[in-house]
C-alpha cells in the first residue's frame, strides 16, 4: 500500500521572538524540520515525503539542506493561506491511493512506534490521530467564572494523524472554516468518525524558546 505524509512547515516563529521561522531553528546539529524528517525516513524508507513550505523560505531551506549535507529525500509543496490551504496544497501532490500522514513539521520527537502505530491502524480505520492524557487539572470559562471539569474526559492532540487517501482529498474539497483547525476536524466536519491511538508525551510541538530548551534536552 502506497504511503504518504504531508509534513506543514509554515511557522514564522513569532512565539519564539526570533526572525528566523522556528522550523528552522538549530537543535542540536541541524534545524528542527530536519529531526522531523528523519524520523519518517527511520520509520519507512519507501515513505514519500512532501514538505510544505511557503514559497520564500523554500531557497533558504535548500540551502540548509546543502550546508547539512541533508539527503531525505522529499518533494516540496507551496505553503497557503492556512493550515487548511497548505495541507490542501500538499494533497495535490497525492497521486495514488493508499494512506497519507499530515504532521507538525515542528514536531521532531514523535516516536517511529506512533507512526507505525497511526498507519497500521488506518488501515482498517481510515481515520487515526495519537493522543494523550491531559495530566493537569482543567478548567472551563463560564459567563459566571470558571468551574473545574474532569480532565478523563479529554484528550490531546498531537500528529501524525493518518487517513484513507481518498478520504481525506474529498474531506479538503469542503470550504474553509475557522472550526478546521486540524485534519481531523476536517474529516469530522463530513461526519466521519476519527478513531484515537496511543500517542507519545515525548512528541511536543516546538513553538516556543522553552520548548526549544526541552527539545534540546530530549536530544
């Protein structure tokens, strides 16, 4: 079976206060996205990659390439207006049947057994994102303050999260809506159930100079 992922690399790195978009950050010996990539290439070496970039930073990231000496090989998609219309953008590049990923190109840490975990169970289910449990406590704004709610009865979210190819191409034939804020939502938006795997708590998005410290020590 024909296998994807749609990594979206589109940060500008505004949280981490930094001109330089927070994919490409150094961690460790090579940029953040770099990490990202070769976990996918650990886990399937027949994998095909599709980075998601905006158009101007796609020369600078051929140049880090060169300069790292970077051979995964993977094909570059146009980044959007949104996640939304990079994914989309990245899906047009999906040209047989089989499953796609779409993960967090900031995402460095997920492990190789979550992603073969997500794909195995996309098989059959179509549908797969990891998540975890939320281990503090909760609680929910109302008109008249705040009131704590269980925390047994949520989840995180984290990526990859795997579909039918089929599906997820007809789920993004759907206007935009703000709501979409992951493929998830997307797919859900069609009413389609989304089954929920075992994530890992290693797998943190890098989005801020804390997490960056983290991912650092994780390496």
């Amino acid at each position: 079976m024909k296998k994807y992922v749609i990594i979206v690399a589109g940060g500008k790195g505004l949280r981490m206060g930094s001109d330089l978009p927070k994919q490409f950050l150094p961690m460790g010996d090579k940029p953040v996205l770099m990490h990202t990539l070769e976990v996918f290439r650990k886990y399937d070496e027949t994998l095909q990659i599709i980075v998601v970039l905006p158009q101007e930073q796609q020369d600078f990231w051929k140049q880090l390439c060169q300069k790292h000496s970077f051979v995964v090989e993977h094909t570059l998609a146009d980044g959007g207006e949104t996640r939304f219309h990079s994914v989309k953008n990245g899906l047009a590049l999906v040209q047989e049947p089989g499953l796609v990923g779409v993960h967090d190109g900031v995402r460095p840490f997920v492990s190789v057994e979550v992603i073969r975990r997500c794909y195995d169970l996309a098989k059959v289910q179509k549908a797969v994102i990891p998540v975890v449990d939320v281990v503090e406590t909760l609680r929910h704004l109302t008109d008249a303050g705040s009131e704590t709610v269980s925390r047994n009865d949520y989840k995180l979210v984290q990526t990859p999260q795997v579909f039918d190819v089929e599906l997820l191409k007809q789920a993004y034939t759907q206007e935009f809506t703000p709501f979409f804020t992951d493929d998830a939502s997307v797919v859900e938006a069609m009413g389609i159930p989304v089954y929920l795997a075992e994530g890992n708590r290693e797998n943190i998005k890098i989005t801020t100079p804390f997490d960056l410290k983290v991912g650092s020590a994780l390496l």
